[in-house]
C-alpha cells in the first residue's frame, strides 16, 4: 500500500495543475489560432494546428503533474 495520502501536498498540487494548464492551453489555442490567421491557411488547416498545439499542451500538462508529484508527494510513507 502506497500510505497516507497528503492532502495538503495533493491539494497544491491539483490547484498549480489547474492554474498551470489553463495557462498552457490557452496558449496553445491561441498560438493554432494566430499561426493559421497569419499564413491564412483554411479553416480545416486552422483547426488541425489548433489540434496539435492542444495535444502538445496537454502532453506538457501531464508532464508537469507527473514532475510535481515527484517533488511534493501525494502519498507519506
């Protein structure tokens, strides 16, 4: 059994997610946005960046959680 969880630890770490990944999403639906206005690219082609960027976003969402949870641990041993 992994122990106790934190919550302290857990509740910081959900709420810097949540502030971290609007940020980062944001981000990337406006970068799919403005980089399909700029070379004013299709519709279709617009939302496919726009697609991308947002896998991207939530990759590097995931990946920020994961380094958190390495640093402030959910679960005391």
């Amino acid at each position: 059994m992994a122990g106790r969880v934190n919550t302290r630890n857990l509740i910081t770490i959900v709420s810097v997610t949540i502030l971290v990944g609007t940020e980062i999403l944001g981000a990337a639906l406006a970068l799919g946005w403005a980089l399909g206005g700029v070379f004013e690219l299709p519709e279709f082609w617009s939302r496919v960046l726009i697609g991308l960027f947002l896998a991207a976003g939530a990759y590097a969402m995931l990946k920020f959680f994961q380094h958190a949870a390495r640093v402030e641990p959910i679960f005391d041993n």
